[in-house]
C-alpha cells in the first residue's frame, strides 16, 4: 500500500527531525567540554627553605616536603598555615617525604630511616595517626606516591609505575616513553585520573628531560610548564587542579574552563530552530 500522506508533509517531517538530531548533538557536546589551560600559582616554605609540593586533595589541604642539605622534612600545608609530619624513627641521615594526601586526611610517601640512598626506602600510608608500609614484591624499594579516597595508591619500584588497590599491584607506563628510559606515576584523582612524569631523551650526560603526563580512560597526554624543559607533575585532585615542581620551584596548574554554551542557551537555540521551522511551514 502506498503512503497517502502528501509528498510536502514527508518532506516537513525529515526536516523537523533533522532539527531535532542537530539540538541532540549539540547536547551530546557539552559534557565533555575540556579545559585547554592553566595559571600558576607560587608556593614556598615561609621560611625561605627549598620546599617541594607533591600532593593535593579536594579541601585545597597540600603535601609535600622542605628542607636544605640532608636534612629534609615532610609537610601538610592548609589554609597558609605549614605544619611537619615526619615518619617516627628516621634518624638525621634518614628523611621523610610526603607524596599524597586523600579527602580523609590519609596520606601517602616514602621514607628511609637511615639514608638518602634508594635500598631501603618504602612507601608508606598514614592513616588515623598511624605509619603503615608499603612494598611491591620482590622489590629492594618503593616509593608510594599518591591516594585518592577510594584507597587506590600510585607509585613506582624502579622499573615500573604501579596502581595499588584491594592489595593487587598493577603496572602503568607511558607509550612514549623510550628504550631505558621510565615513567612514575605520582598521583590519582577519584575520577581515576593519575599524573606523573615520563623520561625521555637526555638535555646533557645524566640528566634526562622530563615530561608531565596525565593518564584518563587509557589515555596518556603530555602537559609541560611552559617554558620548562624539565616538568613533574606530583599530584591532583577532583577538580583538575595539579601540583607540580619545574626548574624555577613548585607550582599550582589550575584548569581554566573552555567557554562552552548553556545548556539552556542549546535548548532556546533549538527550540527556536525547530520553531523557525514550523513558521516556515505555516507561510506556505
């Protein structure tokens, strides 16, 4: 049986629901806006010591550690105020370094009680005011980097970046990374999201570039302090807000959003397309 419905108003219904697809995909487009920017923001122990921020949570709460010479000490920075959180036993040749910090006040780092040296170093969570450590199997060190609330650690044993959760260790590594050169993952958001640095071609004997990484969705993408050839990115929280250190001391990389229209703007625009439609339809 033929379609008795008049050729024009066929031709009006393809047009509405042509509308209609284009109001959805502009829709479908605003979640996933992405901010393409950041400011940077200094921040230094008051007392004038070399300081270096390596984690951040969602209260804006900073972790890190300050110090000169041997003698390094692990810091919580919150609301202008610095205050030292060292691991119990660490002797004047040891040093603790604070690398994390979740929305639970649970903190994550490495320590050696007696040397500078990697042997003997571990990582270490810090929870309701108690140390515990970590170390990934059959390793002589472990540097345990960053936490988010979900109790999921990121670090690095030497020769790999781990993701530790439920106590399974798994392993994460950037694509770019060359031959004899290594990635280290040094923080994770709630979202999953975990940035890091990744190592590459050398600027002179022994001292390698480095490279700010943000890892989401299986995805590796790089982001550098501008103008730094050496970036690491040390942490960031729920709000993409990372903390990081470049050649000239420590920053605060804030996201700056990308102008996206309205939802509402996208609905009046299509209701309006769709009405416009309509009218036109009306005039013939």
């Amino acid at each position: 049986m033929k379609n008795s419905r008049p050729k024009s108003e066929n031709t009006m219904n393809r047009v509405i629901t042509l509308a209609a697809a284009l109001l959805l995909g502009m829709l479908a487009l605003v979640p996933y806006a992405i901010a393409q920017s950041y400011t940077f923001t200094p921040l230094s122990d008051p007392a004038g010591q070399p300081t270096i921020a390596t984690g951040i949570n969602n209260i804006g709460q900073v972790v890190g550690y300050y110090g000169a010479g041997a003698t390094w000490s692990g810091f919580i920075y919150n609301k202008g105020v610095f205050s030292t959180l060292d691991y119990p036993g660490v002797t004047a040749s040891g040093y603790t370094e604070p690398w994390g910090i979740n929305d639970k006040g649970q903190v994550v780092g490495i320590y050696n009680l007696t040397s500078h040296g990697p042997d003997g170093t571990y990582g270490y969570i810090y929870s309701g005011g108690i140390f515990t450590t970590i170390n990934f199997p059959e390793s002589t060190f472990t540097f345990a980097y960053g936490i988010n609330d979900r109790g999921q650690i990121v670090g690095f044993n030497g020769e790999y970046s781990f993701i530790y959760s439920g106590g399974v260790f798994t392993t994460l590594d950037d694509p770019s990374v060359t031959a004899g050169m290594f990635t280290v993952a040094t923080g994770i958001n709630d979202r999953g999201q975990v940035v890091g640095y990744y190592q590459d071609t050398e600027l002179s004997p022994y001292v390698p570039s480095s490279y700010g990484f943000i890892y989401n969705k299986g995805v590796f993408s790089t982001l550098d302090y501008p103008s730094s050839p050496i970036t690491f990115l040390d942490g960031i929280n729920d709000l993409g807000q990372i903390v990081g250190v470049n050649t000239t001391g420590s920053f605060i990389a804030n996201p700056v959003a990308t102008p996206v229209p309205e939802p509402s703007t996208i609905l009046l625009l299509g209701s309006g397309l769709v009405g416009l439609v309509g009218w036109r339809w009306r005039r013939k």
